[in-house]
C-alpha cells in the first residue's frame, strides 16, 4: 500500500488553512492517506532567516489580500483574525498528544482550531481556547479541558512538537503548507493542483 502523503502547516498560516480544507479528499481521490504534521515556522524561520509575511512590507499587505481572495474562490469561511500572526505552539501540542492513539480525532481537532482562528477570527495562540475548542469537539472521548489544559505543559508533549519541527527541517520543509509525496516537496497552497497531478500520472 502506497506510503501516507505528508501534510505538513503551522496553524498561524491563512495558507495551511486552505489547503487543510481540501488536502484529505485530494488524497483519498488517489488512494493514499495523509499524515497530518504541525509544526512552528517560528523556529523553522530561524534557519531560513525569514519572518512571518505579515511582518514584511508589502508582502503582509499582499497576505491579507490574497487571503480573502482565496476564501472567496473557494468558498471558505474566512475571518481575518485581529492576533495574526498567532502563535500555533498550544494548538500543534494539543495535536500531538492526541495524534498516536486517536489520529483521526486529532484530524478533527486541527480542523476546529483551524476554523475557530481563520473561520471565526478566534484567538487559539491562547492556552485557554484551546482547552475549550478541544473539550468542546473531542468530548466524546472523555476529554475535559483540565486534561488539555495538562497535556500541554506535559515534558514529552514540548519535546514531541520540538522534535517535529526539528525533523521538518531535515527534510526540507520551509514553510505552510509543505506537502511531501514519496520523497517529492511541494510549498503552498497553489502547488495542491500540482499535487494532484503527480498522484494522478506518477509524477515527470
């Protein structure tokens, strides 16, 4: 069976978002999986020496546009949030303390915070929200947001999403989205066409 497709985002990308609304059944239509992985541009931004688009003239300007653009075209609710750009560290660890024994539940977690902050215009850089978004769509397993709120100052929860980024790096991975497909990159939500070309033919 073929290898999962990689998906990897930060949750401060307005990118990441769009293509988190269409990556899993873009993958399905060609019979793979997908191994959602967040990770912190924030350090990967460190070996690159880059900063977040927002912070940069004219290209933050462009963001903002683009952005509402997209949600335009595809039909995306979309909310242009005031704590742009957001810390995803809360948020990417709540993941990975769901992600080993309820994957797809994790799935469903990312979703919802990715809509509350970029649907909604929500705040999920707060520990607080995050609890709450997670108690809210996951309590049918019996978690609370005490036990959210637990996980993420748990030690291996740190070095799990540490150790992600770090592991990102290594393969190349400089931004949000950055989808890797048997070995093949792809950077941005405009290359998920491209993607869906290479599942289709076997790649040129």
């Amino acid at each position: 069976m073929p290898e999962p497709i990689d998906f990897y985002f930060d949750f401060a990308s307005p990118y990441g978002y769009f293509a988190s609304l269409r990556i899993d059944e873009l993958a399905a239509k060609h019979g793979r999986g997908v191994t959602w992985r967040p990770i912190l541009l924030g350090a990967i931004f460190k070996v690159t020496g880059m900063k977040p688009n927002l912070q940069q003239p004219l290209r933050g300007e462009y963001l903002t546009l683009d952005a509402g653009r997209i949600a335009r075209l595809t039909g995306a609710p979309f909310t242009f949030p005031d704590s742009s750009p957001v810390s995803g560290v809360a948020a990417s660890r709540a993941f990975y303390w769901l992600t080993d024994e309820h994957p797809e539940q994790a799935k469903l977690l990312a979703r919802a915070l990715y809509h509350a902050h970029f649907g909604e215009g929500r705040d999920i850089g707060v520990a607080d929200t995050v609890a709450e978004i997670a108690a809210a769509t996951l309590g049918s397993l019996g978690i609370d947001r005490a036990a959210v709120a637990a996980a993420l100052q748990d030690p291996a929860v740190k070095d799990r999403l540490r150790s992600e980024t770090e592991e990102a790096v290594d393969r190349g991975v400089f931004g949000s989205p950055f989808v890797i497909v048997d070995g093949e990159p792809f950077w941005g939500w405009d290359r998920l066409d491209m993607v869906d070309r290479w599942l289709a033919t076997g790649g040129w």
